[in-house]
C-alpha cells in the first residue's frame, strides 16, 4: 500500500513540475514573440507569394530605409562588369554593410525593391538573395525592370527597408 502512495506521489509531483516546465516555456516562447517588431503576414485571400511575403506588420522599432545599392566597391569601382550574378552578390554585400552601419542584419529587411535592366536576371538575382535573406520569411518585395539605370553599366539596384528593435 505504501508503494502505490508513494507512487502516486511521484507522478503528482512529476506532472506539477512539467507542467510548470510548460508554463515557463510558454512564458518563454511569448516574450520572444512580444520582442519581434516584424511579423510576416500571410493571408488566404491574397494569391500565394513565391519567394517573397505579401504583407510585413511593424509593431515597434527603429525603421532604418536604405538608398538603392548598387555593384560599387569601396573604392567606387564597378565589381563584375556585365556580370549579373557578380553584380547581384556585390550590391548584397553593400545592403549588408549599411544594414550593419545601422545595427542591424538581413533578418530585420522588412521590403526590398529591386530594379533589373533585363528582368529575365530574376531566377539568378534570387539565388542570390537567398543566401542573405531569411527565406522561412522573406521581406515583402517588389521587382520592377526599368530601360536603364543612372550608370549603363549598372545591371540592377536594390534598396530596403529594415526595422531594428528597440
């Protein structure tokens, strides 16, 4: 008899303090919610979205808008003449830099608009962004070819706009 009681005791004690693991954990998981200013959106009654978010909701944070980057090094020489997927990597690096002047990384990029002289780089200018991007939530986009940019040889211009917390 005394060792079904302690028995009992036991699984008594061994679900309060799992349950009390469970209310820590969801004390946890909901203040690293309440700490991220962005939530990506996703809606049923918008068309799917491949590779980018339709919608981006800013509950707090510092906005950080960054001016269309271009393949210019440091120097401001042109990296990869005529060379989409060279000029793609460069102007993510330089969208990495101002992010980074400003405290914050790829995973804040709430909206990137890219401009592409020849749209048919999109599928190459992806795989790019792919590699800084947070593909599980990728910024809401927009890409758009244009007859030219200000230089002829610039093959594509992306600019962002991040939100750093707090």
């Amino acid at each position: 008899m005394m060792r079904v009681i302690a028995g009992v005791v036991c699984l008594v004690l061994a679900g309060s303090i799992t349950e009390g693991f469970k209310t820590d954990q969801q004390k946890e998981n909901k203040r690293v919610e309440q700490q991220s200013p962005i939530k990506f959106v996703k809606s049923e009654t918008l068309p799917p979205a491949v590779g980018y978010s339709q919608t981006a909701l800013v509950n707090k944070g510092r906005f950080v808008y960054i001016a269309g980057q271009v393949a210019m090094d440091t120097s401001g020489k042109l990296v990869g003449p005529g060379d989409f997927h060279a000029q793609a990597k460069q102007t993510f690096e330089n969208l990495k830099a101002a992010l980074a002047a400003n405290g914050a990384t790829f995973d804040n990029v709430v909206k990137l608009n890219s401009y592409f002289v020849d749209i048919k780089n999109a599928p190459a200018f992806r795989e790019v962004r792919d590699q800084y991007v947070n593909v599980a939530n990728p910024p809401v986009s927009t890409a758009v070819e244009v007859r030219r940019l200000v230089r002829e040889e610039w093959l594509l211009e992306v600019e962002a706009v991040a939100v750093v917390p707090e």
